[in-house]
C-alpha cells in the first residue's frame, strides 16, 4: 500500500499524533526490561512475563481483525493497552528514545513539521517528574531539527477523565516548558466528560497564549454538544481547532459553523474504521471535504492500529475517498494552513 510515489514525496505536517501512540508492545518491553520494571497486566494483575503475552495482549482493536473488540475479555481495551505502556517509561533517555523514534518515522515520509500531543498526567500519576519527560523531549526535538529536518512543537492534553484540579495543577506545570508547548488539548476518555469541564483553564491558557484545542471522538457514543462546545464555547470563543470530530458531518448546522468559523479538524481515517462502517467514514470525511471544510489527515495512535502512521492514513483516505493527487496535495495543504508555527516558519517549512 506504500507504494504511491506521489503520496510518499509530498511534503507533511503531522497535527495528530500522540507520543503514546507509538509505544507499540516492542517498544513497551524494550523500556521495561532496560528499567527493570515489570508490566502489569490489567486483566490478571499479574506481571507480564513475556514479549509474545504483551503482544498477545496489546494487539487490541484491530480493525481488520473484525471482530476482535467483541472478544475483549482475552484482549485490553484500548486505554487499558495505552496507558499500560506509561509505566515503563523511567528515565529521560526513555523520554529521548520514545520522541527519536516517531523523528525518525516522520523523516522517512517527509513530514517536515509536527505538533505532537502529549499526556503529562498519565506520566506523572505513575512516578515521572515533568523535568525526565520534557528534558528527554527537548533533546530529541532539537536532533531531529538539527539532523533531520524535521521541526515539531508540543501539544499537552489535559486527560477528560481526570479532575478540573489535576488539570490546573498540571498546567501550571507546563508553563515553565512554554518554549516547547504552543498549544493545550483535551483527550482520553470522552464519555461523560464535556469540554465545558475544563472551560476555566482553557481561558486561562488561552489568555497565556496558548491555542487550543480538543478532541471530540467519533460514533453514537459521543454527543454533538461536545463538538458544539469545542467550536463555540471553549474559553468564550471556541477552540483554534477540532480533533476528529467526524460525527458533525451529520448536521447541517454545526458543519455550517465549523465552515463559517474556518475551524480546521484533525481527521485520522484509521481510528474510526476499527469500530465504525468504512462507507460511513469515508462518505462523512469526503462530505466534509466538498463542503469546503479545512481538514487534515494524521495518524492518531500508529502503534494501536495496523501501524498505520500519516502516510498510511493518507493512503487510505485516497482510495477509500477517492481523492485524485490534486486532492489529497489539499489535504496538505491544510495541515500547513491549520498549524500553529508563525508564518516565516511556515514557508520555510515547505
Ligand atoms: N489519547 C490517545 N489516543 C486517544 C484517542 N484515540 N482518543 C482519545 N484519547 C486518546
Ligand atoms: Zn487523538
């Protein structure tokens, strides 16, 4: 599938990517053989005791797999998988190694610039200071500039499932990394978790100089209120941007909005065809196209999926979409127009 030269040679930004996402069970058992520190199955409680259990395990959600989210008491559920891999990270060269590791990907498939999401509290919550994070971060961002032509920025995402006060405490935090961090996000589990929870330390962030943004996810789990608060309600004026989002592609009124408001979204194809009919999908993500709303492709969590990164995500939407090459050169092109680097960095980007 990755043979489409055109595709491959085209200049990328990369707006959805989380570091996480890329910690696949590989990747999971290097650090914690490295650091001595066993993973904990959360099915058993028990340690993991070897490489092939932890794929076994972490070979979640699938989608060609078809029905192997039904078959979840043998498989972790996505955030089980996810954040299992957060206690295995201990030292700065982790940190270092984990960021190097997406670099170096992203200069195999041209991605020239990112913005990288980031989970500070699941870090935290397991032992990790913000110094171990963010030092082992800075010196991966600064090799890849420097080596390989790859620039990046930071986002953090508050995680919606923990409290307004876990959130402030963290973003406190995080203003003394403001140098790395150009934008604040919202992620994790979103049922039952409304942006507006948040609303007080986006306006403050906001008012700091950060842009923001948040994800709303996709299918009937998640109401379009949300999507409506991201784009109207967040820190007074709505967010800068909209993560996913998909589900808004089903009313005329918010996809008006989102036009009428220029709100990019972040649409990455592979996360919602593990769970949602891939003629959906793509019916919504085309309609969202030819209605003239900015949107751009990112790879979400490749290490969760089919190892799916940007390219494979752009892949897929041109096939299932059926975008010409002209079409899918728009989609990159909204990345360069829905991404947070000040202009002169923009055009020397490209
Ligand atoms: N954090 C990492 N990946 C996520 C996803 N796909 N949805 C919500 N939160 C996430
Ligand atoms: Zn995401």
């Amino acid at each position: 599938t990755t043979n489409d030269p055109y595709v491959s040679a085209i200049p990328k930004i990369e707006l959805h990517i989380h570091i996480e996402g890329i910690i696949s069970a590989d990747l999971k058992w290097k650090f914690s053989q490295r650091n001595a520190q066993p993973i904990t199955n959360p099915r058993t409680n028990q340690p993991f005791s070897s490489l092939e259990e932890l794929r076994d395990s972490h070979d979640t959600l699938k989608p060609r797999a078809g029905n192997r989210m039904d078959n979840s008491e043998e498989t972790l559920s996505f955030f089980e998988a996810y954040y299992g891999g957060f206690e295995a990270l201990k030292t700065t060269r982790d940190y270092y190694d984990l960021a190097m590791e997406y670099y170096e990907r992203a200069a195999g498939m041209n991605v020239r610039y990112a913005e990288i999401f980031f989970d500070p509290q699941g870090h935290t919550r397991v032992g990790t200071s913000w110094e171990t994070m963010m030092e082992g971060f800075r010196a991966a961002q600064g090799k890849a500039e420097r080596e390989l032509d790859v620039k990046s920025a930071w986002i953090m995402c508050f995680l919606r499932d923990e409290s307004l006060e876990s959130a402030t405490q963290h973003y406190n935090a995080a203003l003394k990394y403001r140098d790395m961090i150009i934008g604040i996000g919202l992620d994790s589990n979103e049922v039952g978790r409304p942006p507006s929870l948040f609303d007080g330390v986006f306006a403050r962030a906001r008012n700091d100089g950060f842009r923001l943004t948040a994800h709303c996810d996709v299918g009937k789990h998640y109401p379009l209120d949300h999507i409506h608060q991201v784009a109207l309600g967040i820190a007074g004026i709505g967010a800068d941007r909209i993560d996913h989002g998909l589900n808004a592609a089903g009313d005329a009124s918010l996809t008006t909005l989102i036009k009428s408001k220029e709100l990019g979204m972040t649409i990455c194809p592979w996360s919602y065809i593990r769970h949602q009919p891939l003629d959906e999908v793509f019916g919504r993500i085309r309609a969202l196209f030819d209605a003239g709303i900015m949107i751009s492709i990112g790879s979400d969590d490749p290490a969760f999926m089919e190892d799916t990164w940007v390219l494979e995500n752009l892949l897929v939407v041109k096939k299932y979409c059926g975008f010409t090459n002209v079409e899918v050169q728009k989609l990159a092109e909204n990345a360069i127009n829905m991404c947070w680097a000040s202009g002169g960095a923009k055009e020397r980007m490209m």
